[in-house]
C-alpha cells in the first residue's frame, strides 16, 4: 500500500511518500502559505506531486484535532477557527485522509515504526518550542474523554513556579520548552550573569537559541547553559514521574530538536531524574530517544494513516 | 446473585453480603488480628457466619496486589512478604475469590455502583491517613503495565516541597494526607502557633486529628486549620490538573474521612483549584463526592466480585 504522510508545521509543508517499512521514499518539502486555503491547496498540489498514486493520506497539524477538524493552531495563519482538515483534503483528493495532532502522531508513529514498538503503556515527550506530549495505553493510542489527552507539557510541578506560555504557572514547558529556556537565559542575561549562548547564537547567524547553540554551550560547558538544562531535566523527571505513577508506564520516548542533539545521555538524565519520584520502581521500565528523528512528522503521520486504513476508522 | 465484600482494613475486618442494587444487606466487622494467617482465618469465619450462602467474594486490601497476591502491606501486622490472599481464600472457602487494592476497589466501587456511573474516564482520590487514587479509562478499571498505575497521592506537584511519608518531596499526599496535615499543624504549634486543633482532639479524646475534629475547627474559622486545608487543596488541584492534562478525564470523584466530613463544598474547591492547571476547559468534566461513604469497602469489594464473576476474570 503507498500511503502519503504530511507534516503541516508553521513554517514549511513536507509531503512524502513512506513504504511498508516506515521508510521515506520520496519527499517535498514547501513553504507554510497563510490562510487555510492556501495551505491546504499546498498539501493537495504537494500529494498530487509525487510520483507514487497514494491509497491513503496522513496528516499531522500543530493543534488540537476532533474528528479531522483541527480545532485551532496558534502557529498558524487564519487557523484561529476550527477547519475542517481530514474531509476538505478527502474530497479534494478523492482519497480517505485521516488528521491527527502532531504530537499525537508523534507518538503513534514512534510507536509503530520507532523507539516505542512493542511497548503497550508508552508516553512520548517532544522538546520543541514547547513541550507536546502523547500516550499509548493498553496497546491503543489515549485520546481521553474529549480528545485532550496527552498534555504533558502542561503538567504542573511547581505550584507557583516559572510563567508558562499558556499562562500558567510552573508547567513542565515553563522549565524544558525551548521558548522558556531561551526567557529564562535571556533574563540571567539581561540582570548581568554572563554566558556565552548569545554569541554562539549571533555566530551561527541565528536569531534564537537553538538545539545546535545548546549543545555547543553545554560542550563548552558554560555555566548558565548548564544550569538551565539542569531545571529542564529536572522538571521533566517530575512530570514523567507523575505520569509513570498516575499510568505505571513501560516506555518512555523523548524525541524533539533538543533531545536528537544532546542525545541518549539527556534521555539517562531524564529517567534518573523521573525515578525520584516513581513510587514503584520496575527494571522493565525502559527510557529510549526517538528514533524517527527528522523524518518522523511525514513517516508518523503516513504510520497514522495505514493503522487507520487498516481498522477502517477514517472517512470513507 | 449473593455476593460478599470484604474490607480488609488495619483496625478492622469488615464482612458483608451485598445485593444486586449494591445495598448492604448483612455485615460483621471484628478487629484485625496479628498475621496473615490469622487475618486470612478471621475472613473465613466472617463469610462462613453470614446467614445467606455467598456466589463469589472480593476482598479489597491495603496494598498491591498482583493477580490476587497482596504483595505487602505496611498498615497490616505481618504482611511484609506475599500473601496469596485471593487462593488462599478460595481454597478455604469453595467459592472465586477477587482480592484487589482498596483503593482501586473503591473507584471501581464508585464507578459500578456511586458517583463514578456512567463516567469512562473516571479519577477516583481518596483522602485518608495518606492520599490514595484508582483510574478507569475507557471504560475499564485501568492497572498500567505492572500493576502499580493509580498511585495519585505521589504526584510531584512542588518539587524540593514537603516530605511525604514515601520519602519523597512534594507529592500530593505531604499536602493533603491526613498524617502529613497533622505533622505541618503539630510542627506550626511548636513553634508558637495558636490552634485550637489539638485542643478539640483532646476534648474528644482522640489521639490525632479526626477528620470530625478538622472539620469542627474549620467551622469555627480556626487560622492554622484553615490555611493547612488551603494547601491541602491547592495540592490537590495541581495533581488533579496533572491528571486532566495527560488523560482528560471526564469525571473525579473524591472520597475518604476528610472528604465525607467537609462535604460538596470540599469538592467544589478543589474543583476550582484544578481548573487553574486544565489547559483544556471541558464543561462536561464533573466533579463529584463519592456516594458509598462507610460502606465503601465492602460495597466496592462485593461489585468487584460480581464484574469479576460476570467476565469470568476470577480463580476458578
């Protein structure tokens, strides 16, 4: 079956053919245009592009989706209403389409074709921007009661702590979201404290911190760096401990920018920083990095559509 | 049906027949004796003395079981190693036998039988000498992958916080547990606060705080007691948040002394307190107090040996 994954991001559309083994084989990759037109006449041009006639259409976007609509997406322009993504690009292309949030299908695709295969009670963490976060529990992706599961960034464990963007406070992205470590260095920054992130930044000719400029600082072992990511570890070990002793997980996967560049030691860091607080200790309880890496938005969505091809739950 | 429930608790050995509406028809309670042996015995001797002849029994115990073994129990004299409690029981009696941890029993009570019906995606927290939880999601009482999920009490919501009698810091239970409660009054009383706490124990010749006795210096607006219920709140509302943000559960349910004694206005306000960590509002989430009250143990038991009975998930 040749089945289309896509990955509609705030900032390019990548479109790509994915065979049986999980594996891209041939992929576009086009700008985000504005309006939810236009982007979603980008993702049917860039289906009807490839090479391969698709069977079936995944779709991960960066928001909250019920039934295929994406409800809203902060990240995108003119998505600040609901749209209904699964059934305009079905009847376009004339294919089933399945939508499904990108952190959500994250998960799934990690774990049908990643770190998290044969694991049945699996909680996927991604550090981006944010932190997005999704389950698999009993062998079947969680959705909860109203399709809000998984809101693992969110998870508040510091009454009273750091701002989160959401506007709450000491939520686990408030310490490990890229955007609020780059807060918390740039007021070190401004009150005085020295670091050489903003210059490693300018060098690379980047305007943000990004997961390069981390690892370069924490090589060279700066001390503000370092001591922002300890916060992050910290604050994630919280959060995956009170998930583990909430659902008495069997995996944990970490993927995201920040996770593939510092790698399999940051992963360590995490689940020796989450067992201090899991009541019950297991052996079998395993910590693994994502193993789709830049891949992973077309080949989990592409996995998310083949799962759903095969159970018969999409729009006909 | 003739079932029987039984609460095996630290105190007391309560034995009852329940009937198909969940009502409490017959029911002994004789104190707990010394040793598993001798607890085991005094069960037998309780179902034996029931005047109807019982189909199948479920013994709710306090501490993990695994397919029916209760593998420790820290408030039961004795029971520092496994105790085959479901065989054994069986054994001596004829009849299937379900044992599960009193805390899951108690959810799966509420959810079969009080404030739980009809919710799939249910939190049930029991407020007792610690802090105990059960989840049900998706319809099914929820265990994780080795037995150990639902342990609510020890989520992290202030790391580096108070310690909680697992030795950890910052969980649930260091807030809103009865033991800890008492600990942050006797601590605060030490040091000089005024309370009239200690005071109402003595006038009713309690030992330790009561939930009657918090719930009589609430009502008299006592300072210490109030602010030790608002943290207690507050931390409840933060892990409760934690649990709507991974599982967007559609309903909680909040039981235990305390809980019965304060009552729907103790629901409401932690109700409130965890809206403040939802990052998806859900106007169709309840929050309710659990209905079974006293007899919850054995109430819950006995429904737990008729689901068991009902999907054949019982020793034969």
């Amino acid at each position: 079956m040749t089945v289309v994954g896509v990955d509609m991001g705030g900032t390019n559309i990548t479109v790509a053919t994915v065979d049986d083994d999980h594996r891209v084989v041939e992929r576009h990759r086009t700008a985000t245009p504005a309006g939810p037109d236009a982007v979603l006449d980008a993702v049917v041009a860039g289906v009807r592009e490839l090479d391969a006639g698709a069977d079936a259409v995944g779709v991960g976007v960066p928001g909250p989706v019920a039934d295929g609509v994406l409800l809203t997406a902060p990240n995108l322009a003119g998505f600040d209403h609901p749209v209904d993504v699964a059934a305009r690009l079905g009847a376009a292309l004339g294919l089933p389409v399945v939508a499904e949030n990108d952190a959500t299908a994250g998960v799934i695709g990690e774990w049908v074709a990643g770190a998290g295969r044969g694991a049945r009670f699996l909680l996927g963490v991604w550090l981006g921007t944010g932190v997005g976060g999704g389950l698999v529990l009993e062998g079947r992706p969680f959705r909860g009661a109203f399709g809000g599961a998984g809101e693992f960034g969110h998870v508040p464990v510091r009454q009273g702590g750091a701002l989160c963007g959401c506007g709450r406070r000491g939520c686990v992205e408030a310490y490990a979201g890229r955007a609020n470590m780059e807060q918390a260095v740039r007021a070190a920054v401004a009150k005085g404290r020295r670091s050489i992130l903003p210059e490693l930044a300018t060098e690379r000719g980047k305007d943000r911190l990004t997961a390069g400029v981390w690892a370069r600082a924490l090589e060279r072992e700066d001390d503000l760096a370092v001591e922002v990511l300890d916060e992050a570890v910290s604050a994630l070990g919280a959060g995956i401990g009170a998930a583990i002793n909430l659902l008495d997980l069997d995996r944990v996967v970490l993927g995201g920018g920040i996770a593939g560049k510092l790698g399999q030691p940051l992963v360590d860091r995490v689940a020796r920083a989450s067992r201090r607080h899991t009541l019950v200790p297991d052996a079998d309880r395993t910590f693994a990095l994502a193993a789709l890496a830049a891949a992973a938005g077309v080949v989990a969505a592409a996995a998310l559509a083949r799962a759903a091809t095969l159970t018969g739950d999409h729009p006909a």
